[in-house]
C-alpha cells in the first residue's frame, strides 16, 4: 500500500513545453538528454544554461530534476529553492514548491513536505497530483510525528557533553598554568639564593680580575710610583747642595 502511495510522489519537469523565451542551445540540449534518461549529460546542459541565465527560473529547477534523478535530493532542493527565488508565475512558484515537498519526503521530513505541498497548493490550487501528496505527507507525519522530547534530551546531552569538555580543557589549562607557576617559583628561588651566596663576595670585573684585586694593584703601583719619585728627589738634593751665603 505504501509502494502505491509513493507513487504519487512524481515529478513535474518543464522540458520541452516551458522552452526559453530566449535563444538557449543548452536548455533544449538538456531536456533531449534528461528525455533520453541522461540525467549526467542534461545536468551538464542545465548547468551552463544557469551560468549563462543566472535570473531565469526554469534552468535551476530542470537542474534540480537531473540531480534529483541522480538521487541527490539534498542538492536537488538547493536548486529548487533557487529556482523558487527567481521564479515570477504562479505556475513557476508551483512547480518549485511541489518538488521540494517530494525532496523532503525523501529525506523523511514530513512536518516540512506538508508545508512544502501546502505553499504550492496555493500558487495551482487545481493540481490534483499535489494535492495527493499533500494528503500522503500529512498523513506520513501523523504516523511518525517528530520526537521533541528526544530532541529535547538530546540537546540536553550535547550541552552537557560540551560543558564537560569545556571544564575538561580549562582543567588541563589551569594544570598547566600551577606547573608553569610552580617552575618559574622554583627558578625564582634559585636565583634568589645564587644571589645571596654571592652578596660579600667580589664581584668579578671583565679579564677575570676582581674589583679588590684591581684595587690592590692601583695601590701597589701608586707606592711603587711614589717611592721611585722620593728616590729622584733624593738624588736630586744630593747633587745640587746649597751655597753658604755670602757675609758681608
């Protein structure tokens, strides 16, 4: 019963009676080719008809019919929805929001296909295969209705699980930074007593010779130079006596 049911969920393809207004070789080169089954080659055709129509509704949504038939819904309601956008007829509208209600029946999203059905209702009230579907989506999610406390749980569990990672990572985080601490304390208490065993001590001048060492030098060399002049002075005395002087 269900295989019949599906069977209403068909697609509805401009082809060759929505041709371009506009001279488009690529258009009717892939309605020959999505008419042949070729749904590879007729994307290729859609495609640079897109490329080359970027406002034309018809070449996005013939592309969505080859991807779809290439069972890549997900891609083939992205081209829909484009082809949505840039549609200007009631009849355009239609067609757009019917194939993205058969998109989301694929992928088992009910409450969105009856949504879907329901907006293209409304642009061809008239159209009896949507209106079928219609009944079949609504009726599809009577029967599988949307888990919200699932949902709800689940939304509950994944923050959970972030927050746990969360405090996971700033754990680790504060981990590293207590051992960062404890070895830059422990250098700092090293250079601490460096310093203090070398207070009293010398501090060595450049060549390797210490301040007092320097300093002990300068004197030695200032009395050595002192006791050369005293003897200079002496000699000097010695060799020029002073005259008596003269009475007269």
């Amino acid at each position: 019963m269900k295989k019949l049911l599906l069977y209403g969920l068909i697609l509805i393809s401009f082809l060759a009676k929505a041709q371009d207004k506009e001279k488009d070789k690529d258009l009717p080169k892939g309605n020959d080719s999505f008419a042949e089954k070729k749904y590879d080659d007729a994307e290729a055709e859609y495609r640079m008809s897109e490329s080359k129509n970027p406002k034309k509704s018809i070449a996005s949504y013939n592309l969505g019919n080859a991807v779809y038939r290439q069972n890549q819904s997900g891609e083939a309601k992205y081209h829909y929805a484009t082809a949505l956008k840039n549609a200007k007829t009631r009849t355009e509208k239609h067609n757009a929001f019917h194939n993205i209600g058969n998109t989301l029946m694929k992928d088992k999203d009910y409450g969105g296909a009856v949504e879907a059905y329901k907006n293209a209702l409304r642009n061809n009230p008239d159209d009896e295969e949507t209106r079928y579907n219609y009944a079949l989506a609504k009726k599809m999610l009577k029967e599988n209705p949307p888990k919200k406390d699932d949902k709800k749980d689940k939304d509950k569990k994944d923050k959970k699980d972030k927050n746990k990672e969360k405090d996971k990572k700033d754990d680790k985080k504060d981990g590293k930074d207590k051992d960062k601490d404890k070895k830059d304390g422990d250098k700092d208490k090293d250079n601490k007593e460096n310093k203090d065993q070398d207070q009293g001590k010398p501090k060595p001048q450049p060549g390797g010779i210490s301040k007092q060492r320097l300093e002990n030098l300068l004197d030695a060399v200032n009395n050595e130079e002192k006791k050369i002049q005293d003897k200079v002075n002496k000699q000097k005395v010695q060799a020029n006596p002073k005259k008596a002087e003269k009475d007269w």
